[in-house]
C-alpha cells in the first residue's frame, strides 16, 4: 500500500501539470483557485464590459452577458458570489428550444477534468454532433483547473471558491429560472468531473437521476488517495489544506466530500462508472504512442472504483460497472465510456432516443 501511496503521488502531480491548449483564448477562464502565473482576464465585451475572472458583482448570482457561437452553443457568463468572479458556462441547447416555451426540458451536466475549463467538451469530442438530437440542454460549467467540485474549507472559513454551491444551486436556479431547464437531470464527467458528478449524485440525493463516472476518484479517504489529492492541489500552487483541511485533523469534512462515504445517497440514481486499470496502451491509442506516466491515473481510479462499487453492492444500489483493463487516461476512452453509457442518460431523462 506504501508502493501504491508513492505512484499515486507522482501520477498527481504529472496529471495536473499536464494543460491541455486552450482553443477559446478570447473568453478564457481565471478562476479563484488559478495560479497568479497562469491568470489571465480576457478582453471585456464590448456591449457589457464583463469578462470571465473579473470579481462577482454585488448582490446574488445572475447572468451578466451570453456569447451565441453557433445554432445550438449559447455561453453564459455568470456573477458568481460564491465563486467571487464571474465564471462561465456553456449550454448545447435543442431544436425548438426558446426562453418563451411554454414546456421545460431536462438537463445533462456534462463536468470537465482538472488543469482544463468549460470548453473542454466541445473542445475534445464530438459531443455537439453526438447530442444533436437530444431533447435536453446540456450545460457545461466552469469549475476550476483544481477547484474539485467542492465549497473549499479554508481552514473553517469556507469559500470562495464554493464550486459545489455555484453548480448544484446557482446554475442550476438560473437554468430553471431563465432558459426553461426542467427537474429530470442527469450528470457524467471524466477524471476530476468524474468525481464531481458521483459526488454531486451521492450528496443531494434524487437532485441527479444518472451519475456517470469516467475514469476518476471515487473514494477519497483509502490509503494514498489523500496524498494524491493534496498534491495535485500543490502542483496547481494551491494551499494542500484549503481545500478539505488536514485528512486527520478535519475527517468529517473529508468525509462530507467523499463519495464512498456518501454512497447510501446514490439510492434510486442509475449509475455508471468505468476505468482503465493497467496504465497500458489500449485498442484507442495509436500502435506507435508514447507512454505517459500521466496514464497512472487509471489503476488509481480503478482502485478507488472497486472500493465504491463494493460498497454499493453491499447497500444493495445497483449499478454499472466496466473495467476494461489497458487504456491511457485520455479522451478516446473518456468519450467511448460516455457513449457507452449514453443509453442509460436518454432513459433517466425520460427521453425515448437521444
């Protein structure tokens, strides 16, 4: 286990030095747990002045500007008080969709990894062609290069950031507020956003009728893990500690944020998880890549994945499990995992066909 506490340190600290490109400079996100080195505000709107990282204005969450790219990708960008800044999002919107409906649609979160942002979706995969024909938004929100779907606990004074307050209320009372967002909602997303979303369904129960995890930390509290999160904090130049406090010290608090911990509260959600589990090229990488020690973090989620689907068997909350062995922690196989289970979302939905 000490062999395993020492890889899983080392895959945290290459899993979050890895950034992939940005392909929106013009509307990128600085966030409150972003380093001073990689800050960056971009170019205010001409018709608001706002931008994503500028300081929440006074008074409670509200949408201060909305950026259309194209028929269906509506960004909006957010005044957050409980991030402190304003933080954007991006919505795959569906045929015959207007804030004038006189109908409500249900919701697909789609959560992003670490040391990435909003854009990483329809940045990586094909997932605006591939839900064409989804009757539901789907809302792809800002979350921080390491800001781990949590209210951080900054040594017992709490947020901001408050990730956790700003996707599970804020955006969501917003959604239902002004752009026809119904109450069936489903939730997936891969490596950090893959905790989120199982974290997310386990804490508020029946808020997420589908949890589905790709390839990230399911338990939090197993021998190595902690270390594996305080690093990643450290390699980001965050405060190891601001985020749940010490894992000693603060145990409730890392319990409260630990899906394992909170499993009884996935009752009634159809789940889905998967991982790799070797590390080693699979059938989605090219014969000639590169390893990467990056591709540790497979084993890692599988270990934490095996720990929760054993827990859930044992509260007897069934669930769907796929552990495929050889495959790199890499987008092929997040995108693949999430088509896997994108029979099981159409029908938490309510949906007959996506």
């Amino acid at each position: 286990m000490r062999a395993l506490a020492a890889l899983a340190t080392v895959t945290a600290l290459l899993l979050a030095c890895a950034s992939p490109a940005r392909a929106d400079p013009d509307w990128s996100f600085a966030g409150e747990d972003d380093p001073p080195r990689r800050q960056r505000t971009a170019a205010p709107s001409p018709t608001t002045g706002y931008a994503p990282g500028q300081k929440a204005l006074p008074g409670p969450a509200r949408v201060v500007s909305e950026r259309r790219l194209d028929a269906r990708t509506l960004d909006l960008l957010i005044s957050s008080p409980s991030v402190g800044r304003l933080t954007p999002v991006r919505l795959l919107l569906p045929r015959g969709w207007s804030r004038t409906a006189g109908r409500t649609w249900p919701v697909l979160y789609l959560l992003h990894g670490g040391a990435d942002d909003y854009t990483s979706w329809t940045r990586m995969t094909d997932v605006s062609t591939f839900t064409a024909n989804l009757d539901a938004i789907v809302v792809m929100p800002e979350a921080g290069r390491a800001g781990n779907y949590s209210d951080w606990y900054n040594a017992g004074r709490g947020g901001p950031p408050k990730w956790a307050t700003f996707h599970t209320y804020e955006v969501r009372r917003l959604l239902e507020i002004g752009y026809r967002a119904g109450t069936r909602r489903a939730v997936a997303g891969l490596s950090m956003g893959a905790y989120g979303a199982m974290k997310y369904a386990a804490a508020h129960p029946r808020m997420f009728r589908f949890a589905g995890a790709y390839s990230g930390i399911m338990a939090t509290r197993l021998p190595g893990i902690p270390a594996i999160i305080m690093n990643a904090q450290a390699s980001e130049k965050q405060d190891p500690l601001a985020l749940w406090g010490d894992p000693r010290r603060n145990k409730k608090v890392w319990a409260a944020n630990d899906p394992l911990a909170l499993a009884a509260g996935l009752r009634g959600t159809s789940i889905y998880m998967s991982s790799g589990s070797t590390s080693l090229n699979g059938p989605l990488d090219a014969p000639d890549a590169p390893w990467n020690a990056a591709h540790l973090g497979e084993p890692i989620s599988a270990y934490t994945a095996r720990a929760l689907s054993a827990r859930l068997k044992r509260l007897g909350i069934p669930h769907t499990f796929h552990l495929y062995g050889d495959g790199t922690h890499t987008w092929p196989y997040w995108t693949r995992e999430f088509k896997r289970s994108y029979p099981m979302i159409v029908r938490a939905l309510g949906l007959r066909d996506g």
